[in-house]
C-alpha cells in the first residue's frame, strides 16, 4: 500500500517537473522572441532617425548650396556676352543643375517625406502613389476609408508608410506589375491596410527564400507593431498582401 502511494507521489512529482520545464522553456523562448523584436525595433528606430537626419542634411544643406549655386550662375548670365555656343552650354548646366535639384529633393522627400510629418498617413501614402503614378512605372489606385479623423502615432505611421513603399518597390522591381491597388481602412481600433497587384506572382511556400525583395524588412515591421500579415499569391496571378494592426 505505501510502495503504491509512494510510487503515485513520484509519478505525480515527474509530471508536475516535467510541466514546470515545458512553461519554463516556453518562458524562455517568448523572452528570446521579445529580446529580438526590442532589437529589431531598436535597429528599425536607428534607420529611422539617420533617414530623417540625413533627408534635413540633404534638404537644407545641400538643397541650399545648389540653390545658391543657380542663383549665382542666373546672375552672372546676365553679365556675361556669350557666343551662341557657350550660350547653349550655359543653359545645358542650368539645365543639369535643375535635375540634379529635383533629383535631390525626391531623394529626401523619399527618405522622409514631409507630408507624413505635417499631414500624417493618409495624405502621405495619397502622395506617395500619385508620385509613382506620374512616374509612369505602375498605375496605382489608392483609397482610404475611415481615415478622416483618425490619429495615428507617428510611429505606427512612419512603419506602415515604409511597409506600403517596399510592398510597391516590389511590385514594380520584381513582379514586373502594371497596376495596383492600395487600400488602407480604420475601424474603431483596428487599422487595416492591403496592396494587391497584378505582377507575374509567386508561391506564397517559398516566401523565406525570395531574395532581394526585403519580405524580412516587412515582417520585422509587422511584428513589432503586433499585427497579422496575410500573403496570398501564385505564380502569374498577381500579389494580395494584408495586414492587419491595432492602433
């Protein structure tokens, strides 16, 4: 009788070990988990902020100095007698110095784009498709629902906006698509946002081993902001990516 009991007792004593340890291993894996999205969020926070630091140094420091530049040169055209050939080579220069002004304010406003400091998300992501859309590369058809009073942490912002920008760069890169479609919804609590394109596909099981096309970037992006990503694609049927987050 008291082996019996005994015996039960020590059963009981194993099982019970053997629980604690699963938890205890489960406790460990979560941790090393959070341990490794505070990283991520902290290296995502980083490029962030260099992005910003460097779209000011761009705008305002370069951005001045070749201003300067065009004025200067403006000035001098008018003191200047010129053969018509060195006319010519004169307003190709003012000419390369206009591009090169643009090229540079794309580049910041692409780094940090003003319109998401100033006016948030919505008007943001509204200017970043009109721009691809004038850019002739892919014809984007953009809506937003529910967004009219919604105020989004500049944060949670600055990551949907790069999650749509790279979704897009992909669309054009590497599915070769022609149109697209994003959507970005509110709904009490709840922010939904969906980019669809009609770009050559590809199979949804091989996702981790895409390369080039910055998946880890998004989903990196996803999880830190604790929300639900759905990929639904097929080779030469077009791309269907949601995501779904609190706010």
């Amino acid at each position: 009788g008291s082996g019996a009991a005994l015996l039960v007792i020590l059963l009981l004593l194993f099982v019970n070990f053997r629980h604690q340890r699963k938890l205890q291993k489960q406790r460990i894996n979560e941790l090393e988990t959070e341990k490794q999205l505070t990283a991520t969020e902290a290296v995502l926070k980083g490029e962030e902020q260099e992005r910003s630091r460097l779209a000011k140094d761009l705008h305002d420091g370069l951005g001045g100095m070749l201003s300067g530049i065009k004025y200067s040169f403006n000035a001098m055209k008018g003191n200047l007698i010129m053969t018509p050939d060195n006319a010519q080579a004169f307003e190709r220069s003012m000419d390369m110095l206009d591009s090169s002004i643009k090229e540079m304010r794309r580049v910041a406003h692409n780094m940090m784009p003003e319109a998401l400091v100033k006016f948030g998300l919505d008007a943001a992501l509204k200017d970043f498709c009109n721009d691809i859309n004038q850019s002739g590369a892919l014809k984007v058809s953009y809506q937003s629902i529910g967004m009219e009073k919604a105020d989004i942490h500049q944060t949670i912002a600055i990551t949907i906006y790069r999650i749509v920008q790279e979704l897009l760069n992909n669309s054009i890169k590497h599915a070769e698509a022609t149109a697209a479609v994003v959507q970005l919804a509110k709904e009490n609590d709840q922010l939904s946002i969906t980019v669809e394109d009609d770009g050559k596909g590809f199979d949804v099981a091989s996702l981790q081993q895409v390369q080039g096309i910055g998946w880890n970037n998004i989903q990196n992006r996803v999880e830190i902001l604790k929300g639900k990503l759905d990929v639904q694609s097929t080779p030469g049927a077009g791309t269907s990516v949601f995501i779904e987050i609190k706010t």
